[in-house]
C-alpha cells in the first residue's frame, strides 16, 4: 500500500519485530527506512531501534546506534537517554552522562532519575548522590524515590532515612514507591522506632491498604524480628496478592517458625492464589527446617506441572532441600534438569556434595563449573577449599587459595574461616595466620577459626593470647570460643587460665551448654583438679555421652577404677547408651587399676552393645595382659585379632617385654616393629633398653651401632611446669631454655647444700660415737 514510510507504521512495525523476537529483521527494516530522509530525522524511529537493540541483549549495538545518530545530526531527546542509562553502567553510562551535561538535559527529571539509578546498579552512591545535588529543581517524587533507593541499595540506610525525613519536609506528594523504599532503609538497620514513624505516615497518607505498601511494610516488621506486627499487617490486608503471601512466609521462615509458614501456603493453596518461585523456594525451605521430605517431594511434583518449574530460584531450593536430606542422587537430577545453571545453583549443588562427605564429586563439579566459564563466588570457592580439607589435598586448596586471591574473594570471612581450616588440618599455622590477617570484617568465627588452629598444630599458648585480642575488638565470647581456648588450656594444664575462663563464662551468664561444660570438665580433670570435675558433672542439667565418657576416663586416670565401673552402670541406667570411647575410656582405667578380669570382660562385652572393638581396644587389652606378666597371654590374644595389628600393639607387646625381661618375645615383638617402620628410631630404642636392662650388653653394643650406621635417634620426652601465670616446657638432653643459667645455678646451689648437710650429719655422728 505504500504506507511502509509513515512515521507511525515505521515505528509500530519496528516494535512489532522486536516484540516477536525477530531483532535481525527490525534492524534491517530500519536501514531500509533510514534511507527516507524524513525518516531518518524521525527520534521516534531511532529510540524503537535502540530500545529494541538493548532488550534483546545487544548492548554495545544500541551504544553503537546512538553514537551514529549523532553523528547524522538527529538529537536524541530525553526517552533516548532513559533507554540507554536503565541498562548501561560504567564506562558506557559516564558517556551518556558527559552527553546530558553537553546538552543540557541536566533538569530533566526523567534523565537525572535515570542517571541516578544508573550509578545505583553501578555501586556508585555517590556519583549518584552528585547527580541528585546538581538538580535545581528538585519537584518530582521520582528523583527523590530514586535516591533513597540508591542509598537503601548499597548499604547507606541512614542516608535513606534521613533523605526521607528531608523529602516529608519539602511538602511533596509521597506515593508508594516512597514509603516502600524508606521502609527498606528501616528494615537494613532494623530502625523500628523510625520505621514505626513511618507507618503512621503511611495511615495518614490513607495508603494502608496499597498491596505495595502492605508488602513492604510485612516485610518491614518481620525483618525487625516483630513477627506478630506482621502477621496483623498481613491479616488486615484487604486485597491480598501473591507477593504479601510471600512476604509473610519468609517472615516465618525468617523468624524460624516453619511450621507457621507451611501453614500459610496451605491457606494460600485453599484461596486458590497461584504461588511463584519465590513461594516455592520459601516453602521448600520450610520443609527443609523441619525434616519433611515428603511434603518437600510432593511440592516438586506439584512444581513439575506449572511453568514456573524452570525457574533457577526454585530449583536451587529443590537442590538445597534433597541435599540437607542426604538424597544426593535426587539434587543431581535436579541439578541437570536446569538448562541455564546459574551461580546459584552451581553452588547448590557442591554444597550438597561436600555436606554429604562427597568431597571428590564437589570438585568435579568446581572444575566443571570453571570450564562452563561461570564465575565461581566466595561462598562457593569457600566450599570448594572445605573439600580440599576434606580429602586432605593440599595442592589443589593451594591453587584455589591463589586463584580467590586474584578474583579479591580471600577478604571474605566465610571465605577466610575455610582457608584457616584447610591450612590447619595441613599443619601450617603460618598459612593459617596469613589468610586470617587478610579477612577484612573479622567475625568471632574467624578468630574461633584461628585459636582452634593453633590449638590443633601444638601451639595451646598462642592460641589462648588471642583472647584478650577478641575482647580488644570489641566482640564477645561465644560457647565455641570458650570451648576452643578450653581445649588449648587442657593441653598445657594451665589451670589459672581455666579457672579465669570459667569465671569469665560465669559473670557474662552465658546461657549454660552442654559443649562447654564438657569442656570444663576435661580441662580440670587434666590439670588433676577432680574434684572441680565432679562438681561441674553433677550440676549438669543434661548429661550427654561426652560427659559420661569425660568422668569415666577421669576416674580411671586417678586410679579410681571401681568408681569408673560404677559410673557406667548408671550411665546405662540412665539410658544412654556407650560408644567406643566408653569402653576404651573403661578398659584403660582397668589397665591403670591392673583390675586384668575386669578388663577383659569389658572388652568382651563390647559386642553385646553392637561395637566393634577398634585397634585402640586391643592394644590397651594387650597392655593390660603385658603389665600383669601375662606376656604370652598378651602374645596370643594378638595372634588371634581380627584386626591386623599395627605398630602400637607390638610397641605395648614389647614395653611389657622390656618390664618382665622377656628377651625372646620381647625380640620377636622387635621384629615386628622393624619389619613396619626401619626408619623410626624408637622402634630400635625399647629393645635397646631391653637388652641393657637384661644385662645382655653385647647385643646392646651390636644395636647402638646398626643405629649409628643409620642415623636413627630417640626423639626426647618432654615436661612442663606452670609458675606464676607462665608455662615452661623442657625437653630431655635440651639446653635452650631461656632460663637454663638460672635452673642450673639453683640446682649447683642445692647440691652444695645437700653435701653441707651430708657433711654436718657424719661429724654429728662421729661426735656421738661411743669411746
């Protein structure tokens, strides 16, 4: 018809390819068009091509296409610049930018709230706070809405709150938009004073039953932790659409009450209101808080039906709930089920792996991640280094370490606390101490991370130093902090340590837990303060297996066997049932009693409770039998194990060898060490002393030589005395003490003395003698 050049049907058949898809074929009806001269002046035109251009995903030809329509000479007007600023960012957006303040388009509202958003989604609130100052007339709500949201968007609430206060003051007519975003400013710093403020506001301005507003304001009051303010904004909603049914189920969820948000689907599924992903993803975690699976597995065949079964959010919830089940396999299927995987759901689906001890498929899946060229974030590179630790693979924790460290993830405390774990379960406390100085926002977790790291590679003291330094930051000691300093003081048996913390955990009144007060318990049964254990044991409010296990071990160490039988019985009195600790904790205690039929009938009894004896079992039985002399005894019971005997049974075999002077079972048992480990010299040493013990000095001489010939030495025992609020450790044959002058002038100065007394005794003694 002709018609094709028509100002109005170019720019309608323009949307209408863009609309179906066909972008390609837009674009070429545009460069037909554009060779019409009034066309091609025609702002209209250009705007549906770029605005086309950006929907469909060609960024940098929408750039592209603005650049060239300057340069024919047609002005872009205000709706131009909108389309581009409301999906550009730097570096694009700062052109767009220097092009407004070219062309004076700096009081154009639209423009400036455009810009203002820009700079938002950029992370640049204050580039965007310049932009907002520089407008003169400053009469539009949007410019304002805008702002606010920029600060509520990158964590400046109070400037929100306080932009609010200034705009109520300007006399404009706030909307819904306004409210909303002050309500989430109140919501970032919890602010519920102010926030209540504003919902007066809100009843004024007889916008208490805007669904929006109704929406924001739930979700205002359920992040503030008042649940029931939202549920009476939830019940009091006239018009209640599926996002205020969203809000109030992750206000339960929130809040911990599962139980309160699967009861609001249920009533959302009577009202016939057609859930999304997000109250599905809501939903599934509720089932995921309180373990049920079934209700989880029929909301996934219900999401199976729907269109919304695709959606990322959802299948990520699906993921997160089938893997804290343990059903891996099922989060596999709906891992693979996702077309576009998502970081997110990358995520997901390591962290259902490694939950699950599946440490080598987590990897695969890191790997596999990194070559589908998905960025990995530091929640997921932190899980990938837990399973490094899981598998004890160095090498490659060390090569995700490097590569957090360039992506700028290693500041992350999550991030941070993994990195501490890794490099302890290593043995590198340096590394430890190095990724812990790194962590910008240090949590009490990552310092709980770093004591327990010192804790666990041997060094109790600095790990209880740090203390004072958490204390210093201004954050305080939880239970897991107090319990981890604990096991570092246990170590060492600093006992005014102990009794310090304990204070400390009495004058803050911690609520009481049970991990702490076993805590107590072992750390004053190790620094041979039994009667401050039995205290704390009788106290507690609830005795777990760790504490009966704690008692039994303590009675035992202080040769209080029948005590420990006694305790046990009541134990299983009691109706907790004993794992493998009891019974080693009970047989060690007879070894130390010498009680050998009492021993070996525990141990016997192990089956009868359904525990397979462990190699620690044995080889206290084997001792108990070899300190009795029973050594041949000792010799068969490990002849008849059912277990292959590693080297502490033949080291017990042949110390009780050693004690009875048994040459020829105590050389067997010799053998046997050396034939497992010739290259460890305290295999060489107890038979060493065996022989020397023996009086058999000929082969002792024989074996000091093969041990010369290969290098071997005795690693040297070690003790440790705590005066006056400090520790010192000394090693057998060691002169490094710092104080090694003064002990040894102490004990010249005590033998003089000793011999000035022996002196003074004989000639008292010659004096009396008679005649």
């Amino acid at each position: 018809m002709g018609l094709q050049f028509d100002p109005y049907i170019a720019t309608s058949l323009i949307h209408m390819y863009v609309k179906c898809g066909a972008i390609f074929t837009a674009l070429k009806l545009f460069d037909d068009l554009s060779q019409c001269e009034d066309l091609l002046k025609d702002v209209a035109l250009w705007n549906s091509t770029i605005d086309g251009l950006i929907k469909s995903g060609f960024f940098e030809e929408g750039v592209v296409q603005f650049r060239r329509m300057q340069s024919l000479n047609v002005k872009p007007d205000g709706y131009t610049l909108c389309i581009l600023l409301g999906v550009l960012s730097t570096p694009y957006g700062k052109e767009i930018h220097g092009f407004v303040v070219r062309n004076v388009f700096e009081d154009d509202p639209f423009v400036i709230t455009a810009m203002v958003d820009m700079y938002s989604n950029s992370s640049r609130p204050f580039d965007a706070w310049n932009v907002f100052q520089k407008l003169e007339n400053k009469s539009s709500i949007a410019v304002w809405n805008a702002m606010i949201n920029c600060f509520c968007e990158n964590g400046l609430w109070r400037n929100g709150v306080e932009l609010y206060a200034v705009v109520k003051g300007q006399g404009l007519e706030l909307g819904s938009t306004t409210f909303s975003s002050a309500f989430k400013a109140c919501s970032q710093g919890e602010y519920i004073d102010f926030g209540c403020q504003i919902h007066c506001d809100v009843v004024k301005a007889g916008f208490e039953n805007d669904p929006y507003i109704s929406t924001s304001l739930l979700t205002f009051y359920s992040k503030c932790k008042f649940v029931r303010q939202a549920e009476r904004i939830f019940y009091l909603a006239v018009d209640k659409k599926v996002e205020i049914w969203n809000s109030m189920i992750s206000a339960y969820v929130s809040s911990g009450c599962a139980n309160d948000a699967l009861n609001v689907y249920q009533k959302m599924r009577i009202r016939e209101v057609a859930p999304d992903s997000f109250t599905i993803s809501n939903t599934l975690v509720a089932c995921t808080m309180i373990g049920l699976c079934d209700l989880g597995s029929m909301i996934h065949a219900e999401l199976i039906k729907r269109p919304i079964k695709d959606n990322v959010s959802s299948q990520s919830a699906l993921l997160t709930m089938y893997s804290k089940f343990g059903n891996v396999n099922d989060a596999h299927k709906v891992f693979i089920e996702i077309k576009e995987k998502d970081v997110v759901a990358w995520g997901s689906m390591i962290s259902a792996n490694y939950e699950n001890n599946k440490f080598d498929e987590a990897l695969d899946l890191y790997k596999a991640m990194e070559i589908e060229g998905v960025k990995p974030d530091a929640n997921i590179i932190a899980s990938a280094i837990i399973s490094c630790t899981g598998l004890g693979d160095g090498k490659f924790g060390c090569c995700i370490h490097g590569s957090a460290i360039k992506k700028g993830l290693d500041s992350d405390a999550f991030m941070g606390s993994s990195l501490i774990e890794f490099y302890s379960k290593c043995g590198q406390p340096k590394m430890a101490n190095y990724a812990f100085l790194n962590v910008l926002n240090k949590n009490l977790v990552v310092w709980n991370s770093l004591i327990s790291s010192y804790s666990q590679n041997g060094q109790p003291e600095v790990a209880i130093s740090l203390l004072p330094q958490i204390l210093q930051h201004g954050l305080y000691l939880n239970s897991i902090t107090i319990t981890t300093v604990l096991a570092a003081v246990s170590q060492i048996a600093a006992l005014l340590k102990g009794k310090i913390l304990h204070g400390y955990y009495t004058r803050l009144q911690i609520p009481k837990e049970t991990q702490v007060e076993n805590a107590l318990i072992d750390m004053y049964i190790k620094c041979g303060c039994f009667s401050h254990a039995e205290n704390m044991f009788l106290n507690m409010s609830e005795k777990n297996l760790v504490a009966w296990n704690s008692m039994i071990a303590g009675y035992g160490s202080h040769g209080e066997c029948h005590k420990a039988i006694e305790l046990f019985n009541e134990m299983i009195n009691s109706g907790t049932a004993p794992d493998e600790i009891t019974f080693l904790s009970l047989i060690s205690s007879c070894n130390h009693c010498g009680f050998i039929d009492d021993g070996l009938k525990i141990f016997h009894s192990m089956k009868a409770h359904r525990i397979e004896p462990k190699i620690e079992h044995y080889i206290n039985i084997v001792d108990l039998l070899g300190r009795a002399g029973r050594l041949y005894d000792a010799y068969d019971f490990v002849n008849n194990m059912t277990i292959a005997p590693n080297r502490g049974i033949w080291l017990s075999l042949l110390s009780s060898c050693r004690v009875h002077r048994s040459v020829e079972l105590g050389e067997l048992a010799a053998d046997k060490l050396i034939e497992m480990d010739p290259s460890r010299g305290s295999n060489y040493v107890q038979l060493l002393n065996l022989y020397v013990e023996a009086g058999l000095q000929e082969k002792a001489a024989n074996l000091r030589g093969s041990m010369r010939q290969k290098g071997l030495t005795k690693v040297p025992g070690c003790s440790w005395i705590e005066v006056k609020n400090k520790v010192d450790v000394f090693f057998s044959g060691d002169s490094s003490s710092p104080r090694t002058m003064s002990i040894y002038e102490t004990l010249y100065s005590i033998r003089n003395n000793m011999k000035r007394n022996e002196f003074d005794h004989e000639a008292v003694e010659t004096m009396y003698e008679p005649g």
